[in-house]
DNA sequence: GTCTATAGGCAGATAGAC
DNA sequence: GTCTATCTGCCTATAGAC
C-alpha cells in the first residue's frame, strides 16, 4: 500500500502539525486528521496511543535541540559577541522548527500541556536571562524579551517569507534592541507620553 | 443581589476573558464562565445569544480603537518622525487593552472566527505597511514586522510587568529595528551564517 | 494496520417553570 | 434573571472483527 511515502505514522504526524497550527491543538481532532488521510480515527490510534502522544512527538525534537543548544551557549551572554553568537544559533535553530515555532507561538492550548509549556517557559526564562545578563534590572529583562520579539515574529507573522536572506539583519535589530539605553526617569511627569524631540 | 459590581453581564464577560486567555477560546466553555460565578449556563446564555458573541463584545471596541487609531494616522508613515508618533499612538493602545492583545497574539483559534481574524489581519497589514513605507520591498517589509514584535512581545510576555517606565525604551527599540541596513547579499556564499567582526 | 461499532463524556444551545 | 431539564452533536478513546 506505500505509494510513495514513508510511513503512515509519519503522515498522520505531518498532517497533525498542520491542522494545530492552523486550529490549535486542542481544537483540531483525530477526526479530522484521519479524514484528511482517508483513514479512520482507530487507525490513528493504533499508532498513538492518545491524542497528546501526538503533541508530545511533534514537539519533542525541537525543545531537545532548543535544550542542546542553550547547553552549549557560552555562559558569557552579555558580552556583546556572546550575546551575537547565541541570537544566531538560537535563530538557526527556530529557523529549522519554523512550523512548530507557529505552533508554540500562537497556541495557548499546546502550551497549557505542562510537560510541553513547562519546557518552553524555562528555556525561554534561561535564554532572556542569560541574554539580560546578571545585572541589567527591570530594563534589561524588558530588552531581552522585546529582542526576542525582533527574531520571532517575522518567523511567524511571514509564513510565505523566505527569511534566509534577512538573517543577519534580523540579528542586527535584535542587537540593537539589547542595547537602546533607559531614560532616566521625570518623576512627576507623565511617564509614558514621550515627546519627539 | 449586587453585592458591588455594576452588572451580572459585566462579570460573564470579566470572568470570559479571563478564561479565553488562559485557555484559549474555543477550549473554554460556558460552564467554566458559569461555574466561577455561581450561576448556571442558562443565565449567561439569557445575556448572550451565543459564545461568540462574547468574543465579540471583548474584542470589538479594541479593535475600533485600533481602525480609529489608524485612521487619524498620519499617512507619512515612513518618515522617521512620523514613524515614531505611529509607534507612541500604536504603543499606547495596546497598553490600554493589553488583556486583549494576550488573547488575540496567544491564540489562533479566536483569530479563526472571520470577523475578528480578517479585521486583526487588515489592520496589522496597513500598520506594517505604513511603517515600511511604499518603496522599501521585501527587507523594510520584514524590518516592520520585526519592530511590532518589539512592541508586542514584552506586553504579552511579562504580564506582571508594569511597562509604563519603558515605553520610550521599546518605541527607541522598535525605531532602531526599522533603520536596520540590510547588508549586500554575497551570492554563492553560505546565506545565513553570519560572520562575527 | 485498518476497519466497524460503541462507550462515555462534555460541549453549545433551547424550552419552559419560577 | 436565573433555574432545571433536555436535545443534539462531536469529542477522545476502546473492543474486537478482519
């Protein structure tokens, strides 16, 4: 029956992504994957024994990868070249997961899976602190986040995009990011109007 | 029976909106709404004809806020100075409505009910297009879309966060993202691995 | 490996009493 | 306005034939 695929576990995997990214994981069905395959939904679980084995082997690899490479980061990650080289593979390795990086992106469903969310939200937590560095403060945290913001969104926003080409531009922004500096602070004025000079 | 509150219907949409960030919309049910107010189903479906309409009643004066925003825009969208009142205006409303930004930036599945989606859709595309300007192609295209994550991202990420103090902080971040030079492509070299100077 | 059939649960929504 | 009771439908998951 192989026509020319693989496997049909490896099918059923592939159509899933697809459907959680576009519908969110707990909105997309077994159901629909199995139609979609022209198989039925006890076909599907003969290869995964629930719905979340689903999630669990899609998501699998790339937290692995996104834990290997924050293993390997240079601790020294605000100094400016440490900082650079880790947004660079960091961004390598969202590049090569792009589909799952929607998927986690803009999916509270997935997220809410603790063994899934729990692994993202301290990889998340380690890489803006270590992006922060020990002591930028408030503002330093901020910048990290918001740097993070100049990597992910043109990943998930642009789906069509091709975005090999911006890379380094991308880095250079999210460089930039890490280094706008805080003004000080007018106690009494209005804080968050700011003025164009 | 009010104990202190202006009205049940204000409280179903609190508690709603709360739950659809937590857990995404389609995933959160009536009964969850009902239950955390000690009423039933019935009586939220006696203020609202259907869930969707709860969706709709949170999301819609947001969203006017945001077409009324860019209506008044200034069409001068990329001139540095005009950028930069964009981003300040831009900035602003979405602190004032940052629970909804939560809910439509973490979850696809409110953004898959067209009349939310397609006006979310249209008004992140004028935004962006505005910032990149007419003659900028597919590098100022990617540069606009970086800079709203610069917004975006630490409104969503660091919800305890109070980021009054730095709103001047992320609209310099965001500028400086939009003026990112693309660096002359080298054909035949490897594209997207980036020398460290 | 894939099927049919079905269990069991919970969702959104409605009818009608109070 | 809120209730109880109920309808209908889809979901995850399982049992057992082929």
């Amino acid at each position: 029956m192989r026509v020319r695929h693989e496997d049909t576990r490896d099918q059923i995997l592939e159509v899933a992504l697809e459907l959680f990214v576009a519908e969110g994981y707990e909105t997309a069905s077994i159901s629909e994957v199995a139609e979609r395959l022209g198989i039925t939904k006890a076909a599907v679980y003969y290869h995964f024994p629930a719905k979340e084995d689903l999630l669990l082997t899609l998501v699998g690899p790339f937290l692995d990868h996104v834990d290997e490479m924050l293993a390997t980061a240079v601790p020294t990650g605000h100094f400016p070249a440490g900082r650079r080289k880790l947004l660079e593979t960091y961004l390598d390795v969202l590049l090569k997961h792009r589909t799952l990086v929607c998927l986690l992106s803009r999916d509270v469903s997935s997220l809410n899976h603790p063994p899934v969310g729990q692994r993202v939200k301290d990889q998340t937590r380690r890489l803006e602190s270590m992006l922060a560095g020990p002591r930028g403060g408030k503002a330093a945290e901020v910048r990290a986040v918001a740097a993070l913001g100049v990597l992910r969104r043109p990943l998930v926003h642009l789906p069509q995009q091709d975005l090999s080409d911006f890379c380094s531009m991308l880095i250079d922004g999210a460089m930039a990011v890490l280094s706008v500096p805080l003004p000080r602070k007018r106690p009494g004025k209005r804080p968050q109007q700011a003025a164009v000079s």
